[in-house]
C-alpha cells in the first residue's frame, strides 16, 4: 500500500525580503518589496512597480471557507503556513500530508514573467532560483526546485541554464504565453532547446506566466476558465514548427492547464492540420506529447 506520494506541482510562497535581498543593487530600489497597506486595502502586499500588488494571502488561504477569505486577506503573512517560506516547516506539514517529497514551483514569482523590463525580470528570476535552491538543501531529497526562466533573451537565459544546472534544479518554468517575437518555435531558441534537452530538464508550462501583461483581467470568470489556452497553443507552435522533431528528448509539461480540453483540441488539430495540408504526423506528435 502506498503510504506517502509525490507532489507533482507544489508551490512557495516567497519571502517578504527576496528580491530586497537578493537581486542586483542596481535593481534593489525597484525590487518587490512588502507594504503593509496598500490604497486603503488592509493587509500586506508585495509590490513591485510594473505589476498587480500581490496579497500573500492568495496563496496561503488552503481549508479557508469562501466567506472567511476578505477576512483572511487582512491577516497578511502573519496568517500564512510559514512552511511556504521555511524549509524546516515545510517538511512537517509534509509529514502530516502523507508527501514524501514534492516538485516545487514559485508563488508570486508566477506575475514576474509579464514585467516590462526584460534584465530586472531577469534578476529577479535569477534571485528566485538562488533562493530556491537554499530552501531545497534543507532536505535534497524531499524538496525538488523548479527553476525560473524568464525568456526574454536566448543569450542570457542560456546562461541561467547552465546555472541552475549546477544548483540542481530539476527543471526549468517558463512563459506560457510568450511574446509574438519570442515565441518557442522562433529559430532564436534553437541552441537554448539543444542544451535544455541535452541537461534533460523538463520545461513546465505553466498558467498565469504570461508576458506582455496578467493573464487575468477584468473578467476574472471567463479569464479563469480559458486560463489553458495559452500552454495549447504554446505546446502546439513547437509541435507544428518542428521542434520536437529537432528535439525528440525534449521534454514538456503541461503544469495546472487540466486534460478535459485535449481530446477536442486534438480533433481540431487534426482537422486543420488537413485543411492547411500540414503532414499528419504533427496530429500524431501532439496526442503523444499530452497523453
């Protein structure tokens, strides 16, 4: 009988002083950094300019009933698990949950992906995974970092990747909805996808990691319940532009976008992979990719 099981896709929740802490000082005046009020909202907040203020309490509210949740959110990091941001914590909760070891991904890490300013958003990628990777030395055997990469620039993002390799990440989370210029199919990635799959690190896909702005907007209803669409159409451009034929090692994963859609998704693919005279294979390629 299975006694303890693996979390696929769990998550932290940073710490108040990481990028204050971490990122470049030239950056330091701008980093995300914790306000204890914000525009009359009780609570705290990171706030970051260029991005949403982030309330912790999105991502500590586990067992919180719906109706408690606005009170909640006035409590700030004070009402948080502090397993989130401790490692030490963190593995008493495990224990009490069953979890024999988990596969973490960033918390509010997630909204860095959609600022503005390429070289900030990559140091604070990069001061994400140093942090990471402490907080997985705790316990390297329970505790699997994820780290981040902000594709922005091959260049630059390639030499992440040899970093966070030698930190013993176990895989790399990026955008899942790319800028029109940088999308995965573009040739310019193609020496970036060559090392990632020689490494053999997993690429997760991941929802709410859009560049260019949230992914979630006005509508948070309809937004929510198309949040899978962008990893499709993400996953499908490589599968259509060759990369995984270039790539057969590569490894993708589809982290938080559900399954319900891929049967329809595939049929359309099919379908239009006929109608645009697209070979066939690429319908084969992508029922294989996600399932």
């Amino acid at each position: 009988m299975v006694s303890q099981v693996l979390s696929a896709d769990s998550h932290v929740l940073e710490p108040p002083d990481l990028w204050t802490t971490r990122m470049q000082v030239k950056f330091r005046d701008r980093a995300p950094h914790l306000v204890h009020e914000y525009n009359g909202q009780r609570g705290d907040f990171l706030v970051c300019e260029g991005l949403r203020p982030f309330n912790p309490t999105s991502l500590g509210n586990a067992g919180i009933p719906p109706e408690e949740l606005e009170k909640f959110s006035h409590g700030g990091y004070a009402v948080c698990r502090p397993g989130s941001w401790d490692p030490v914590e963190r593995l008493k909760d495990m224990d009490f949950d069953g979890i024999g070891a988990e596969i973490f991904y960033c918390g509010y890490g997630m909204a860095m992906f959609s600022h503005p300013d390429d070289a900030f958003q990559r140091d604070a990628h990069r001061a994400y995974n140093d942090w990471a990777a402490d907080y997985a030395s705790y316990a390297p055997t329970r505790l699997f970092p994820i780290a981040n990469i902000s594709m922005t620039d091959p260049a630059e993002d390639l030499k992440e990747v040899h970093r966070v390799k030698q930190l013993g990440c176990r895989g790399i989370f990026v955008s899942n909805d790319p800028l029109p210029e940088r999308r995965y199919d573009n040739p310019m990635w193609e020496e970036f996808w060559t090392v990632v799959e020689a490494y053999d690190l997993p690429v997760n896909i991941h929802i709410l990691t859009r560049q260019g702005g949230p992914q979630v907007g006005p509508n948070p209803i309809v937004d929510g319940v198309v949040l899978p669409v962008p990893a499709f159409k993400t996953i499908a451009e490589m599968i259509t532009g060759g990369v995984f034929e270039r790539h057969p090692q590569l490894k993708i994963i589809s982290v938080e976008n559900d399954i319900g859609w891929i049967p329809n998704y595939l049929k359309r693919l099919e379908w239009y992979s006929c109608q645009c005279i697209y070979n066939v294979w690429y319908c084969k390629e992508l029922q294989y990719r996600l399932c």
